[in-house]
C-alpha cells in the first residue's frame, strides 16, 4: 500500500510542472532572442516529461491528478501581463522565469520536509525537478 506521504508529494510535484509549463507558455511568444527562447523550449520539455513520469506513476498509484493552485496561477497571470505591458524585453521573461523557479524551487523543498515519509522514488522525482528548475534559474541568468 502506498503511503499519503507519496501521494501527497507526488501530487505537488504534478502542480508544479503543470505550473511551470504554463509559465513559459505565458511568455514563450514574446521572447526575441533565439538562444532564450530554445532554453526555454528545452525546460518546458524537461518539465512536461517529468509531468508525464509523474502522471504515469500517479495513475500506478490509482490517484489523480493535482492542479496549480487556482489563486497562485492567476497572482502569477496578472504580475507577468503586468510586468510584459511595461517592459516586454527578453529581460523581463528571464527576470518573470527566475522568480517562478525560486519560488518553485522553495515550494518543492517545502514539500519534501512536510512529506518525509514519501517512498525515495518520488523524492527522487521531486529532487529532479529541484534541478531542473535550479538549471533553468542558472541559465537565464545571461539574459537578466
């Protein structure tokens, strides 16, 4: 029987690529430069194969799917066609993505700390996706 630690913390991981797929769709077509934009595309596949990973053993496990949090999608929606309505420059997307990925970054450890009992495999999963993001983070630095 899978424990609700590995549930739980699996689901998180879920809402966080469906999160960040999002988040670099927002802004994916405003994008001018051609090396930000193939970082970019190269993480939003990173994320949607980890996503598929995740779905693939959520759906093992018999449990649904998790959503972004409704509220947290749409502060993120607003502050990004805030920000791109006064400054839609490559730095703003990089500068938009870089406070996505610490924020997802802080979340994801967050959640390894509140599900300690998560089988390894999922922790495992979620530490990929630390890395992926911390990557991505790390990479558009060039373009702040």
């Amino acid at each position: 029987m899978i424990n609700k630690d590995t549930i739980h913390l699996l689901k998180e991981c879920d809402a966080g690529t469906k999160m960040a797929v999002t988040s670099i769709d927002d802004v994916l077509e405003d994008v001018k430069h051609t090396e930000l934009k193939s970082l970019m595309q190269k993480s939003k596949e990173h994320h949607e194969n980890l996503g598929n990973e995740i779905h693939a053993l959520l759906n093992e496990y018999d449990s649904g799917e998790k959503d972004p949090n409704p509220m947290a999608k749409g502060m993120s929606f607003m502050k990004t066609n805030m920000k791109m309505a006064m400054d839609n420059s490559d730095a703003t997307v990089a500068d938009l993505l870089t406070d996505g990925c610490n924020m997802g970054i802080k979340s994801l450890y967050k959640y390894l700390n509140q599900y300690p009992e998560a089988e390894k495999k999922v922790k495992d999963i979620c530490q990929k996706l630390i890395d992926i993001e911390e990557e991505l983070r790390r990479d558009l630095r060039a373009y702040l």
